[in-house]
C-alpha cells in the first residue's frame, strides 16, 4: 500500500469529502481504511431503521411498511441475548444525526431493554416524523432515544391533537432533567383542540433554546409567543400562511434574537417585526406571500430601521400583487450596514422598475457588500450601471442580476477598459440571469466582464425558473457549475 494511505489524518479527510458510496467502497478496501472510513458512513444515517437492520436477520421478521394502525410491534422469533447487540452497538455508537418515523417496525423489547440505555451516546440531531393515531408504544419509542448529548430535536405532524406524540414528546424531554437542547424545530398543519396551550408550555420550559423554527397553517403567532420565555433565543424561524387576528398582541420581548426568518402575508409580517423587542437582529429573511392581498406600502420595511446598526444580511421575497416602484425600496437604502441584499420578486404577481439610477442609489447606500442578488422582473439595467458596480464594490463576492447588453440601450458607454483600474476586485460569481444580448456579442461581454472581475465565474441560472439550486456556464456549453 502507498504510503500516502497510511497517514491517518489526510485520508480521514478525504474520506469525510466522499459520498456515503464511496465511503463505503473505501471500507471494504482493507482494514485500516475500513476503520476510518466506518466513522463517517454511520454518522448520519437517513432512516434509524438501517440502524436496528444491524440485529441477527433471523430475531424478527421485518416489516417494511408498517400500516399507520398497526396495534403493536411485530414479535420476536426467539430470545434476544446479548451477543445480539454486538454490530448494533459498534455502528449506533458513531451516529450523530438520524431520523425516525412513527410508527416503526421494532420489537418492543428491543426499546425498553436495559442495554439499549447505553446506545446511541454521540446522538446529536433527532427528526421525527409522526404520523396520527400513535400509541403509548410510539410515545415510550421516542422517549427512550432522547440523550443528554442531543442538541437538536426536529418534529414533523399533520395534525397536533392532545394526544399527539409531539406533546408527549415535549412532557419527556421537560421531565427529562439531563436534556438540554439547543435547537428545536416544529411542523405541522393544523392545531386541533386544547393541545396549543401544551405546546406552548413545552416548547417555554426549555429555556436553554437558542434556536427555534414554527411552521403551520394556524395559531403560528399565538405559538410564536412562546419565544418570550426563551432568554438565549438567538434565531427564530416563523412561516405561517393563515392571517391571524394580530388584536392584543404582546410584545415577545426577544432581546437577544440575532436571526428572525419568516414566511406570511403582509400584516403577519409586520405583526412579528413590531413584537422584536431587540435591536440586535443581524440577518433577516423575510418572505411576503399573499397571492389574493395587493400591498405594495413600504411600511412593513420601514419597521427594520430599529435594528441599526446590527442588520448586515437582508433576504426578501415578494409574491403579492402590485407594482413594486422605487419608492417602495427607500426604507432599504437607509440601511447603511448591510452587507448582503437578495430580493426576488415572483413575476407573475408584479413588476418592478429597477433602473440605473435606483441600481446606484443601492451601491451608494450599502458601501459594504459582498452578495448583490437581484431577481426582479423588468430591470431596465445598462452596461453602465455594471461598471459602476465594479468600481465601487472591490469587496462584493457574489453579484446576481440581469441588465441589458444590446447596443441598442448602450449608446453611450465605452467598451475601452483599463484592466488594471480592477485587479483587486474580489468578485467570485457573476450571474448574468435573464440578461439581453446582441446575437453573437456574448462572448464579447464576457470578455468586458473578466477585465472588470478577474477571479470570478461566469454563469446564467436557468431562463424558465428562478431560484434554482445550479446555475449554467455562460457564454458556451451548459453544464453545472454549483453554487457559490
């Protein structure tokens, strides 16, 4: 064997860069890559029910799809002994991060005997997927995986009744006095009955959180509340979609919030950004959505001027209908800190006039940037606005936005550039998205583009779709470039 493959460290790292395939090719090289390799393909399993195939294939008889009401577990075929543990406990020990889905499939003795206390001791993130009735055998399923070591507990329901697993879920973690979880994620669709109050206690009680995301189709605010109780919170996540009598509502008082994402329509939105007690608040992703409301008042914007000087990352996504003028995005320019700016609005619910004057007002009032994305229907954008782009932002690492390269609009500019004016741009990926050219002249902006950003990529995200996960090479053949 190469000595390169005996220095533990280097191919420890090149292994952790493979996919759970290659790793597990890698493990059945020889014994020492298998040691190195059998870490990392059991750190994150997708399915805690690749975990117990690990027991003698011969204790039970599996069953792949176990029906929603299925009264009780499948039986053993013969006494479970101890040896039986063995490749259960040598893989289960590694794992970090797994998912479970309820009902499972798993004899009951394996869950209540006393050797499985001892398993899974590294367990860090647990996903839930719950799906109604679920039993006392489902409850005491969950509560015997909960771990000191976990920091993330993520639960998904369709419907949250009294007698939803989640709400038993969070009685065993409260009663649970070695659990202290610093992340908790929730989704489902609908509250039903007394349950609200339930979760709302349980989620409070655990005043260690400093991570929490809410997502469903009612009592979202009245759930968000719960964050009030919370004096670590530092991220919160809220997407909810129904509008919510906001009348009476109280302050949450999140005075040590740094990150606040959320999905809703406008009064929603402006409801939760009213209840921050905090001036902190560093990134904020907000997501307008209301396809039947036409709002296009530049108040619920306004409200982000309280968390100057601190906001330096801004996400925005529009889909109400309206036109979306530049007056609408003043309340932006008077956030003088911002470093990353993404607003997309959907097409087909407005337009907005994006011209090279609005463009510079941008780059003039955020003299910091380093991401500029812009997926905004119907920007009126020159090569002219480009350039200036490249002058004053030396730091921007990322720009996204589409303009006009036809002679045509660009009467004016100078195709003459001095190269050495931008060696220092630090320009890593230029999306040219939707922009317009002369036939044959891509190739020739290209060029213009490479003398103003040296180091960065060239591409176009795809012309039907916004948003994509990959963007395509530009100009020339397609292929998948990744992501910046």
């Amino acid at each position: 064997m190469h000595p390169f493959w005996e220095t533990t460290d280097v191919v420890s790292e090149v292994i952790s860069l493979l996919s759970k395939a290659d790793q597990a090719r890698m493990a059945q090289v020889n014994t020492a890559l298998w040691e190195i390799a059998i870490p990392y393909i059991w750190r994150d399993v997708q399915d805690i029910r690749h975990i117990f195939n690990l027991f003698p294939s011969d204790l039970w008889n599996e069953v792949n799809e176990p029906a929603l009401d299925q009264a009780s577990p499948p039986p053993l075929n013969r006494e479970l002994q101890e040896s039986d543990w063995t490749r259960f406990f040598l893989h289960s020990n590694k794992t970090r991060t797994t998912r479970c889905t309820i009902p499972i499939a798993v004899p009951s003795e394996i869950w209540s005997h006393r050797l499985f206390s001892a398993s899974f001791p590294s367990l860090e993130a647990l996903t839930i997927f719950a799906f109604d009735p679920v039993d006392e055998y489902s409850s005491s399923i969950i509560a015997s995986l909960l771990r000191p070591s976990l920091h993330r507990i993520e639960f998904s329901v369709e419907t949250l009744t009294a007698e939803s697993l989640l709400i038993s879920t969070l009685r065993a973690i409260a009663e649970n006095k070695t659990l202290s979880p610093k992340e908790m994620a929730f989704h489902f669709a609908w509250i039903v009955g007394p349950s609200l109050g339930d979760i709302v206690e349980g989620i409070a009680s655990q005043t260690s959180l400093r991570s929490l995301k809410l997502s469903g189709h009612s009592d979202i605010m009245h759930l968000a509340g719960c964050a009030k109780d919370l004096p670590f919170l530092e991220e919160l996540e809220v997407d909810g979609w129904a509008l919510e009598d906001l009348e009476g509502y109280n302050e949450l008082y999140l005075r040590s919030l740094k990150t606040f994402t959320t999905t809703g329509n406008t009064v929603l939105i402006r409801g939760l950004l009213r209840a921050i007690g905090s001036n902190r608040p560093a990134r904020l992703a907000l997501h307008f959505y209301d396809p039947s409301f036409e709002d296009t008042s530049p108040e619920p914007l306004s409200e982000m001027e309280r968390f100057r000087p601190h906001l330096i990352h801004l996400g925005l996504k529009i889909e109400i209908r309206g036109s979306w003028t530049g007056q609408w995005f003043q309340p932006l320019l008077n956030l003088a800190e911002l470093q990353t700016v993404e607003l997309e609005i959907a097409p087909v619910f407005g337009g907005s006039m994006i011209t090279d004057d609005l463009l510079r007002q941008m780059i003039d009032a955020w003299p910091n940037l380093t991401r500029l994305v812009l997926r905004v229907p119907f920007m009126r954008i020159t090569l002219t606005s480009l350039d200036y782009i490249a002058i004053h932002c030396p730091n921007l690492r990322k720009l996204g936005l589409s303009f006009g390269a036809c002679k045509e609009a660009n009467t004016t500019f100078s195709w003459d550039v001095d190269p050495s004016r931008y060696t220092q741009n630090a320009l890593e990926l230029f999306d040219v998205m939707k922009s317009t050219f002369d036939e044959g002249d891509e190739e020739r902006s290209a060029n213009l583009f490479r003398c103003w950003w040296p180091k960065a990529r060239l591409c176009r995200t795809s012309a039907d779709e916004w948003g994509v996960e990959c963007t395509l090479t530009w100009p020339g053949r397609t292929k998948d470039v990744g992501q910046s």
